[in-house]
C-alpha cells in the first residue's frame, strides 16, 4: 500500500515535470513577447505620433515586404507586420525566427526609413534570427522581397551601437533617401530591466542597380 | 575747461542720438497705414485703395528691397514704401506668420515663413525589445530541474514495477 502511494506521488511528479519542461522550452523557444498595443493608433494619438498603417493603406498593394533576405548571414526570414508596444516603443516579431516591419514607418524601397527589427536570442540564449547581424559590413547586400516576388536590394552603408532607451529620431525618421534599417538587441542582459542595455542598428541603403524578379 | 565743454557735447551727442535712434524704432513699430494696408505698397485688402495714400499704387517691392521690411540696400529709403521703415508688419510681432489684421505674410514677401519654435517635430517611437524577455539562466535551470525530475520519477516507478 505504501509502495503503490510512493508509485503515485513518483508518477503524477514525473507528469507535472514534464508540463513544467515543456512549457519553459516552448515559452523560451517558440513565442516571443510582443506586448503589441491594439488598438495602436489610440496610442499613437497619446503618445503623440502620427500614426499611418502602411497595411491597411496599401491592402491592395503588392508591395508591402514579405521576406527579407541577407545572403551573407543566410537569412531568408518572413516579414511580420508590427506596431507599438504599451510603452510607445516598435513592437517586436512574436516569434525568434521572423523579422517585424514597423508598419507605421516608411514601406522598403521607398523614400524614407523603413525599420525592420529582429530577435537576437531567445528564452535559452539560443541564437535568434538577428543573432549574426553584427558580422554585416560595409558593402554586403540585404534584399526585401514583395509580396507578388519583387525583390528590393539594399546595400549595408554603417552600423550604430544605441542605449536600449535611447530615442534615435533618425532611425525612423530620416527622409532623404531610400534607407533600410535592422534592429536587434546588444551588450549584455539587465534582468531589473528585463532586456539586453543596447540596440544595434544597421543601416543599408537601396542600390541603384537593382533585381527587379526573383 | 576746454575737455569740460567737450565732455558736456559728447554726451548731449550722445543723448541725443540715443533718443533719435528709440524714436526712429518706435516709430517704426508703431507705422501706421491706411485700413487693410501693412505697408505703403499695394493696395488695401479691405478698401482696395492703394496704400501710399495716392491714386497710384506702388505695385512690387521698391528698389534694393526684398520684402517691405527695412531699407533698401542700394538707395536707403524706406522699403514700406512711405516715410519711415517699418520692423513688423501691422498685426505682426515678428517676421514669422500671417499678420492677424491683414492675413498677410509678416516676412513682407508674397509668402510666409513659418516660425521655426512652432514646428513639432516628428515623435520617434523607442527601439524594439528584441532580445527575449526572460532570463535564459533560469529557463535553463528550470528546464534542467524538471528533466531531471522526470527521468528520476520514471526511474523511480519503473523500479517500482519491477520490484512487485
């Protein structure tokens, strides 16, 4: 009788240790917070910004980004669509192996900046999409892909190193050229703050002589 | 005596410069012009008259001038056209905006400079959190910890079953 108790309490132990493992690795591994504000244009009326869903405005445009592409990292990631968090900062992709593009900012290819943020690690460390961004130069090649196949090319001109609260108004707001910029974290983990102390920041520009078809 | 005198009509010189000089601008300042003008130039937006007074109006800006402000860098005179030189439009109390009597600009040209102080400029959002939130040290003890948990449970009631 004891021994069937024992047998029990090991078997619902081994049950619930399961449960907790594969929540913490699904967690860690496959869903990413986001905190995305919804809806984000009421937020943007508090928060002061002029907010313009590129989506909604283009939903029968075939050029809003799909994919985006770095042939040197060996990247071909889906573009998710992201807005702001609660805190009035660009959202992230809900997951560790696409790329958001903020799409209250500038379309890729057109004039102006057009943001696209990536995840560095996740839950367990491993590296994240955007884990390799820092290994970009000078002169390497991005490619954003449209949803009907165009592909836009960019050429990677300087990398900038920002405090994780820093408010770069140039990197959603310059407008006198044709820029893509890729965001990931950088330095190390703050746990009182909950995330890395630094943001890297690549800034390409779009080539002139361009692939117009995949 | 001699440096006395001289003394004494230096700064009565001086005073009277100095007045001249507060006249001249408060004059400036205070121009005024006929209904609906901010200068001698053109015609009243109200009255349609021309506004120097005449039955001809001066039509442009006077020679050496860019805008009503002012003199005119070649010849001196007035750029409103009349007597004496005006700073600020009427209705305007600098070059910046639209006059609030005449709705024309205050920078005297035919169109008006913004004022740079009411320009807002474009809020930024902050920069994405793209690291995962969570601490990895704890996830991977906590993922280490249940595996072992299980493994041993499983280690525990197989033995279990044998044993019986």
């Amino acid at each position: 009788m004891q021994g069937n108790r024992q047998t029990i309490f090991a078997g619902v132990l081994v049950v619930a240790s399961l449960a907790v493992f594969s929540t913490v690795l699904a967690r860690a591994t496959l869903f990413a917070p986001t905190d995305e504000a919804v809806p984000a244009v009421i937020l943007g009326e508090v928060l002061g910004l002029d907010l313009k869903d590129n989506v909604e405005v283009s939903a029968e445009s075939t050029s809003l980004p799909a994919r985006l592409q770095i042939p040197k990292l060996d990247i071909d990631a889906k573009v998710q669509y992201v807005g702001l968090t609660k805190k009035g900062n660009m959202a992230a992709p809900n997951n560790f192996t696409d790329v958001g593009w903020y799409k209250y900012g500038t379309v890729p290819g057109e004039e102006g900046s057009a943001v696209i943020a990536g995840h560095v690690d996740n839950g367990i460390a491993l590296p994240a999409i955007f884990n390799k961004l820092d290994d970009l130069a000078e002169g390497d090649d991005i490619y954003v892909e449209t949803s009907e196949g165009t592909r836009v090319r960019f050429i990677v001109k300087e990398k900038n190193v920002y405090d994780f609260d820093e408010k770069v108004d140039m990197v959603f707001n310059q407008k006198d050229a044709s820029i893509l910029r890729l965001i990931t974290c950088a330095g190390v983990w703050v746990p009182k703050i909950r995330t890395h102390d630094k943001r890297l920041v690549v800034t390409a520009v779009k080539a002139k002589a361009q692939i117009s078809k995949n | 005596m001699t440096k006395k005198i001289l003394s004494l009509t230096l700064l009565s010189l001086f005073v009277l410069f100095s007045f001249a000089f507060t006249a001249g601008t408060a004059s400036a300042q205070t121009a005024t012009f006929p209904a609906g003008c901010s200068s001698a130039l053109g015609y009243s937006v109200t009255t349609g008259l021309p506004c120097n007074g005449t039955s001809t109006a001066t039509i442009g800006f006077i020679a050496g001038c860019t805008t009503a402000l002012g003199y005119s860098i070649t010849t001196g005179v007035p750029c409103s056209g009349g007597p004496i030189a005006i700073n600020y439009l009427a209705g305007c109390s600098s070059i910046f905006g639209y006059s609030v009597i005449t709705g024309a600009p205050c920078n005297g040209t035919n169109v008006a400079t913004i004022d740079p102080g009411t320009v807002t400029p474009t809020p930024t959002p902050g920069l994405p959190q793209t690291g995962a939130s969570d601490n990895a040290l704890v996830n991977i003890a906590l993922l280490i910890s249940s595996a072992a948990l299980a493994a041993a449970g499983t280690l525990y009631v197989v033995r279990n079953r044998r044993a019986e």
